[in-house]
C-alpha cells in the first residue's frame, strides 16, 4: 500500500493511497479520512465507515464534495472511499461508453460472465480485502464497522449490510437503488455481470430484507425532487418490504432535494451521528 497524497483537514488527515488488488487484479486507489485523535500517537484504533459511491464517481467524490471531514474528526471515526469499479486498461469496459455499466459502474457485486468475472468482484474488495488491508496498516478497528452509500453505492451499502450483519454494525444511505431488479439500471448491470440465468434477487435489498434474521439499524434519506426517484430507485417498496416485517428503518423524504452531492452535504453529519451512537455501544 503506497500512500499517494495527504492533506490536513479538520484537524485530521485526508489521505488517498494505492494497491495492487488481488481479487480485482489491477491497481487500486482508495481514500481515507483518518480523524485528528489518530495522530496524537497513540496506538488507538478507531470505528470506521465505509462510503459507497454511485455511478460515474471514484474514490475522491465523496472526500470533496460531502463535507463529511468536521463531523468525522469530532467523534473520532475513520471514512474509507473506495473506488466504485476496477480501473487500467486490462478491466474491461462498455462498448459503447456507456455510463451505467463498466469502469464506474462495478454496482458492488461479484461478476460470473465473462470478460467481466476477472476483475468485477468488488462485493469480496468490499467485504474482505479491504478491511483486511486497512486493519494491518492504518489505525482502524475491524470489528466496529458501518457503511454508507449513495445510489449505486447506496444498494451496495444495503445488501452488504443485509447480507453480513455480522461485519456491519449499522448501515445508511442516500437515495439508493433498492430493487435493482425491477428498474433499469439493475437489471443491464445484473444481466451482464451475472448472466441471465443468474441470482439478481441476492443483490436487491427488497427482497433480502424480506428474509433477514439479524437486522442491522438502517437509516435511508431521499429527495423529493430526485429525478431518479420513480424509475430508478423505488424506496416505496423497500419502506414497504420493511414495515411488513418491522425491520429498524428509519426513513427520511427530504422535501426539495435531488440526486446531488448538494443533497449529501445537507445530510451527512445525520448520517455520522447516527452511524457513531451505534459503533459506540460496541466498545
């Protein structure tokens, strides 16, 4: 792991850093907020939240745009942005350019189908070789864990959550993608990266949810004004999914919002604070 830039903020570090990835097989950036407490040279480790991103983005959206530094500096936690996708010119990419699928668009789940099944398993990056890495080499503590997302990144968030409550102790998200295989870019994605015949429904936190035996606290933001809200991301039916079965959901509509970081930076000290309270009770 080589660090590749480091900037004081809030007290803290922003620092990005690279790795050779052996489950995406390519070079990797990722970005990590370490809070101001980390530096006074204790031996300290502290509780982390990972951050997802959505489509288009990298490692360094969330970091520049979501404001999230202050709050995270305050209450001692570490923020780790990985990338959204495996990047270099041996992942491949869409033929056609497309936003939606390829380089960008990795929707945190590991692909069967060739050419993609080599380098698109971002669901093992995500779960296991990167805790595992930032546990040996940075001051974080691997067993209080929470994660958060936006869109695509907000349906990573919630069906890693779902799917190992044992690693995550709380999980959040804005605007997310909650039943990819009813809506458009869930369904291109999890065709082609998991083939036709594939299990879409162990990726869609609508029907994860329905079966969960061991909820993780859950708190969920969407805009009212997202123009994505009907198509593409159906919150309705995850809000409706989890009062049938009275899983821990909170869920804000956020009268004049969009789809926008602007969206984010409004919310994300919520989103710190209540991912906190929670990893706090751990100790």
């Amino acid at each position: 792991m080589e660090q590749i830039s480091s900037n004081k903020c809030f007290g803290g570090l922003q620092n990005r850093y690279r790795h050779d990835s052996s489950c995406l097989n390519c070079e990797m950036t990722f970005s990590v907020f370490l809070p101001e407490a980390a530096g006074s040279g204790s031996e300290e480790k502290f509780p982390v939240v990972y951050w997802l991103s959505g489509l288009t983005c990298n490692d360094e959206n969330f970091v520049q745009k979501a404001g999230a530094q202050r709050v995270a500096s305050e209450l001692g936690l570490v923020l780790v942005a990985p990338d959204t996708s495996p990047r270099g010119d041996k992942a491949p990419d869409a033929d056609d350019g497309a936003y939606d699928l390829g380089k960008g668009a990795g929707f945190y789940i590991n692909a069967t189908q060739e050419p993609w099944r080599r380098h698109y398993q971002m669901y093992d990056y995500i779960i296991q070789e990167l805790p595992d890495l930032l546990g040996q080499q940075l001051p974080v503590d691997t067993a209080r864990q929470s994660i958060a997302g936006h869109s695509m990144g907000g349906h990573g968030a919630l069906t890693m959550a779902l799917k190992n409550p044992d690693k995550y102790l709380s999980v959040s998200a804005f605007a997310p993608i909650c039943a990819p295989t009813r809506c458009p870019w869930g369904q291109k994605a999890f065709k082609t990266y998991l083939g036709e015949d594939g299990d879409h429904r162990q990726h869609d936190a609508v029907e994860l949810i329905k079966d969960c035996a061991q909820p993780v606290p859950m708190l969920i933001d969407q805009g009212s004004d997202d123009e994505f809200l009907t198509e593409q991301l159906k919150p309705d039916l995850l809000v409706q999914a989890a009062n049938h079965i009275g899983y821990p959901l909170s869920y804000n509509q956020r009268d004049g919002y969009d789809h926008s970081y602007f969206f984010i930076a409004s919310f994300i000290e919520n989103h710190l604070r209540f991912h906190h309270r929670i990893l706090c009770l751990s100790i």
